[in-house]
C-alpha cells in the first residue's frame, strides 16, 4: 500500500482552512468598503456585486466550520471571487488599477488548491484578464506601449511560478515529513500510525466492495535471547531481514508493519481467513529457513503468529488487533513457529482440498522449536 495523497490533503487541511478564512474576512471588509465607496460615485452594479461578494463570503464561513470538503467550498468561493474580479475590470469607469489584483490570484490559487488545480486556476484567470486589458485600452496607445506590458507580463510570470515552485516544494516536504513520521526507522516498515490510517481505508473499501479483509500478527520466537546471547546489534540484523521477507511474501496491495518490538502486523486486502493462512504460512516457512550471517555465526529464528478477519472477530482495528494477538500466544503456548487460526477456521478455500489440510486449525512445522 503506497502512502496516499489523502494523507497529505489532510495534513494540509488546516493550514489551507486558515488561509481560506483570511481570504474571506479580507472579502468581507474589502467589500463593504469598496460597496460603500462604489455607491458615492454612482457605480451600481459594481456596488451590489460586491455586496453579493459578501454576503457570499458569511455563507461559505458558516458552511467551512465542520466540512470534511474544505477543497471544494474553496473552489466554490475562489470562481465567483474571479468573476467578480473580471466584471470590475470590464466596466467602463473601473480604474485600470483594478487590473493589478489579478497579482494575487496565482498566491490564493496555490494556497487554497494546491499546484495543479492552483496552476490550472492562475492561467485561466491570468489569460482571461491580459485579454481584456488588450481589448478594453486597444484605443489607448500609451497604455499599450511595449516596456509598461512587459513589466507587467514578468512580474505576472514571476508571481505564477514563485507561487507554484513553493507549493510545490511544501507538498514535497510535507510529504517527507509524513512518510518520516509513519515509517519504522530500523526495518523501514510502516509503523502504528501508517497501521491504523491504511486499515481505516481499507476498512471502508471492504465494506463498501463487500470482498474480505484479514490481520496476521508475527512475533519473533526466543527474541529476547538473540538479544542476550549477541546483542543489539545481531538483534536489529534480524529485524531487517524479517522486514525483507515480508516484503517478499506480500503484494504490493498489502500493508507489512512493525507494531513494536519484535512483533509485526500485517493487512491484507481481498483476504479471508483461510487465504490469510496461505500467506501466513509462506511467511513461517521463508522465516524459518532464513540464516542471517553475523560475526561468523549463522543466526536463525522462528515466528509464530495469530489471524483475524474484518467482520468475523471485530470490525475495529482495536478488536481484529486483540483476537490475533490472543491467538498469536495461543501459537506460542502450543510450541511456538506456528501460525493460530480462528477455531471455525478452514485453511483452504478449495473444496477438493485434502481433508487432512483442514481438519486443524493452525499452520506450523515438524522441526524443533528454536
């Protein structure tokens, strides 16, 4: 499972909330003063857009207070804002300094929708306005003459792109930040949090596709001794491996995390109890075949795990976590390096399977416990 774009949209709701209320507080204000000062010299129509601006600004600050759409009440706000705009400009008395707040669109664009919608915004304005600035003075030379436009084009052209190489830059870093705060420093596995973002997501797809969902817990057999007899060192070694082995084992659909320690959990997507099992014990078998070369010694180690499926032992992170750990000790109490189903369990989808593969209701090996 690849680190969603949702995330970082999210991580960056807050900050896009704020600026958008800014933009609508300055609206506010800017609008009654300029409404009042329109309606001094006559400007009617200018005056009662503007008014409609405002109003239109209360409405989207009530409507943002608990939205989870923050993106497309920004929209919402931000074409009519450059309507507006566009209209001031096409009137005849309207000053030609009101073609200098097209400047700020590319910022509030960027700031408000992100680089590629922010781009997509910023040109279409930026072309509409330069448009009808040729159009309107085409009976003005001097506001024609060449190095006035050509200021005027740079300073656009600068404003666009700083606009959108910092956007583009906050998003990188934003989701460095993400992937660094998700992300098991020692095996490179996600962690907790990246666990319970994917499985909330996952979860829902689950349910809304109808097709199953299954959790293995992995804990290293004797880990502590690896610890004991050749340090730390030898013991993070392990761990890298066992991440590299999951990440072998599993499609790229499928989520492997560090819970702590030496204990791993795994999503699988599309995965029921009986397939869940299959995968657990490719796992337990690759595991348990894997020597690790340390200081001239050849490190070996076991695993031993417990499965639960969505919708059969819970429907939470919470209680799918509880009933695979509960069997996972299960598996250590039988003998360890071996996998604990759910006792209802089958562990074979297939209806010509061998009886004797699904008469039991855990998968493990005939070798020595380690």
């Amino acid at each position: 499972m690849e680190l969603q774009k949702d995330s970082t949209r999210s991580l960056g709701r807050p900050y896009r909330k704020a600026v958008l209320k800014a933009l609508l507080n300055l609206t506010i204000f800017a609008g009654v003063l300029f409404s009042a000062l329109n309606l001094q010299k006559g400007r009617w129509e200018l005056a009662l857009a503007e008014i409609g601006m405002v109003l239109f600004a209360i409405f989207v600050m009530q409507a943002i207070r608990k939205t989870e759409h923050l993106e497309r009440w920004a929209i919402i706000f931000l074409l009519p804002f450059c309507a507006t705009m566009l209209f001031s400009m096409m009137l005849p008395t309207s000053s030609v300094t009101v073609f200098g707040w097209v400047l700020i669109i590319p910022i509030l664009s960027h700031l408000l929708l992100g680089r590629h919608l922010g781009l997509i915004l910023s040109g279409i304005f930026m072309t509409l306005t330069a448009a009808l600035f040729l159009y309107k003075h085409q009976d003005q030379p001097e506001m024609l003459a060449a190095l006035p436009i050509a200021n005027t084009v740079l300073i656009g052209i600068c404003i666009l792109a700083f606009s959108h190489v910092y956007e583009v830059t906050r998003e990188r870093s934003e989701l460095r930040l993400l992937e660094l705060a998700q992300t098991d420093a020692l095996t490179g596995l996600p962690n907790r949090i990246r666990l319970k973002e994917s499985f909330e997501r996952e979860c829902k797809r689950a349910s809304r596709d109808r097709t199953p969902f299954s959790l293995i817990v992995l804990d290293l057999d004797h880990f502590k001794t690896i610890n004991d007899d050749y340090g730390h060192e030898a013991g993070d070694l392990l761990l890298r491996r066992v991440a590299d082995t999951l990440r072998q084992c599993l499609r790229a659909s499928d989520l492997p995390a560090r819970l702590g320690g030496e204990e791993f959990g795994v999503l699988l997507t599309n995965t029921n109890t009986a397939q869940a099992a299959e995968v657990s014990e490719k796992i337990r078998s690759r595991i348990e075949s894997m020597e690790v070369g340390f200081e001239g010694q050849a490190l070996k180690v076991t695993v031993s795990g417990g499965i639960a499926e969505l919708g059969v032992d819970g429907d939470s992170l919470r209680s799918l976590l509880r009933e695979a750990d509960n069997r996972m000790y299960e598996a250590k109490a039988a003998g360890r390096n071996q996998v604990m189903l759910p006792p209802s369990a089958e562990l074979s989808p297939d209806p010509l399977a061998q009886p004797e593969a699904t008469s039991r209701h855990q998968t493990h090996s005939e070798t020595p416990d380690h």
